[in-house]
C-alpha cells in the first residue's frame, strides 16, 4: 500500500456540473471529474457505472488519477443520485442494462472501457455479454455476481428487496435513527477502514444521505434494484450472469478487498475462471469500494489493462 492511502483520505475531489441524457423513460445525469478536459485528447472513451445505493461520486477519485489516459464519464444510474426513477418503474438489472446502453447509444460514445462497482458490475457483465460491440474493456470491482449463500454481513442489503420490509423497518423504534447514525453504519458496511475517512468526507457522506433522504422515489430505487439483483442471483438459462459472463470476450481486471462485508472474496476463484481473458487485483485492506478506498492501486491495474486491452 502506498504511504499517502494509509493516512486519513481527503474530501473526494469533486464532479464537473452534470449534463442529463435522455434514455428509455428517464433522464440519466452524466459527470466529469473536475479538472478533465472534456472529450478529445486522443483518449479512448471510458464509463463509471456505480454500485446499490451509490452514485456517480464514488468514482471520483479514480476518475481523476485517470484523466491523463481516458475520457471518462459516470452515470447515475435511474432512480440515484442526479436521474430520474424510469418511467416504466422497471429497475431490475435489466432495465439498469437498457438505460447504460441507451445512454452509450445516445451519446455515440461506444466502444468503451466499462468500470462497475457491485450492481454496476452486474450491469457491465450483462452489457458486455449482450453488446460486445460496446465495450473494449471491463473494471470490475467487488461485482455483485450470484453468490449463494451470501455471507452473513450482506443480507441487510438482501432485504432491502423484501416488498414491504424497508418501510416497516423504518417505523420500529430501532429504524429510527439519526442521520448521522444511518450514515455511520453505511460507511461501516461499505468501506474495510471507515477510519481512513476524513471529516469533511464524512460530513459530505452526510450531506449526501440527509439529499436522498427528501426524495420520494430514493427509497424504492433502492429497494427495487436490490430487489433486482436477487432476482438475477435466481435467473437460469441464457440470462443467467455466470453463463453470460463466460460470454465476455473483452479483457477483465477484477478487484476485490478482503474486508469486503457485501460480495465474499471466494467468489473471486469463480469470477476469475469465468471470464476468458482476466486478471486479479486483491486488496487486503479495502472494502467493498476499492476505487474509492485505494484508488492509486486501482489505478495502476487498470492502466496495466489499458497496455493489453
């Protein structure tokens, strides 16, 4: 690990004003990371496609450290962060599918280098299986293949699909908490070493939580998408992720953190068997959003992927 990662994280550099595009019912707001010079350059096009709950800022660190080789941008996807829920309501990992490639279709921007964190990696191997011919490569860190049985500390995220349970759980005594409390326990859950966070990206996690929490439709994107990916854990036949992930012909870099407390370290032995053409980044001290936790790692493994891609 490198010296500078093992001392607090700074606030997360910031996101250039987000432009909206128009895709399949909704309005998915596209981001640059602050400082990039925007398309051009000789760079080959590059999408940060964000995990349950998630938005395009998680990518923000490692969106910069990559400026200089690609011209990237993130998406929120339907329902989170900037974009609007789908008019159709269909956030299974389907729908989540249809928006990124309409918006890749819209916007003219493909083949790109795909990066996915957790559902959205689930969204990039189903992309890359069915349109292969908009993808030169695939980042995926800790991606939320079919895992059965999950580990224990991923069964909140589970639940969240049950219908009905989140807004029973928020009128128990128990569901009631502080902001700040929520926000704390999310970071637990999500980052191998909370600790590592600076205040000011603490009060912007906060910040964050606090916007979603006004939103009408933020609870059930959620509780919908995680709806969803329980039901591509169940999916047979052609649709199946694993069988469609074998489908994958573009160079894989997956990345993996052994505190990861939502997508076990086991399923890295599968993921790597899975994929054609793949290799493996294990990081021992990250959670479950390695490009956010150590993205000076991240980056110098992806831009071994680039050299091969």
């Amino acid at each position: 690990m490198d010296s500078a990662e093992q001392q607090i994280l700074p606030e997360p550099a910031a996101l250039a004003p987000l432009r909206t595009v128009e895709v399949a019912g909704t309005a998915l707001a596209v981001h640059r990371s602050a400082g990039d010079p925007g398309p051009g350059g000789g760079r080959e096009p590059a999408l940060f496609v964000h995990g349950l709950g998630g938005s395009a800022a998680n990518w923000t660190e490692l969106m910069a450290r990559l400026a200089g080789h690609l011209d990237g941008e993130a998406l929120d996807l339907p329902g989170f962060g900037d974009s609007a829920p789908p008019a159709d309501g269909n956030l299974g990992l389907s729908g989540h599918v249809r928006a990124v490639i309409g918006y890749l279709e819209a916007t003219g921007r493909g083949p790109v280098h795909l990066f996915g964190n957790s559902l959205g990696g689930a969204v990039a191997v189903r992309l890359a299986a069915l349109r292969p011919d908009l993808v030169r490569s695939l980042t995926l860190v800790s991606p939320a293949l079919p895992e059965l049985p999950p580990q224990r500390t991923a069964w909140s995220a589970g639940l969240l699909g049950v219908p009905g349970l989140p807004a029973l759980l928020r009128r128990l005594p128990s569901g009631r908490r502080s902001p700040e409390e929520v926000t704390d326990d999310l970071l637990r859950l999500v980052w191998g070493d909370p600790g590592r966070l600076s205040a000011a990206a603490r009060a912007g996690a906060l910040a964050e939580y606090r916007r979603r929490a006004e939103l009408p439709h933020a609870m059930p994107a959620l509780a919908g998408s995680a709806r969803g990916i329980v039901s591509a854990y169940t999916e047979r036949g052609e649709q199946a992720l694993w069988r469609q992930a074998a489908r994958v012909k573009a160079p894989v870099l997956l990345v993996y953190g052994l505190r990861d407390k939502l997508v076990a370290y086991r399923s890295a032995r599968r993921a790597f068997a899975a994929f054609a053409d793949c290799r493996l980044l294990v990081l021992p001290e990250s959670g479950h959003v390695a490009m956010m936790e150590h993205p000076d790692a991240v980056a110098r493994a992806v831009l071994e992927l680039l050299g091969r891609a």
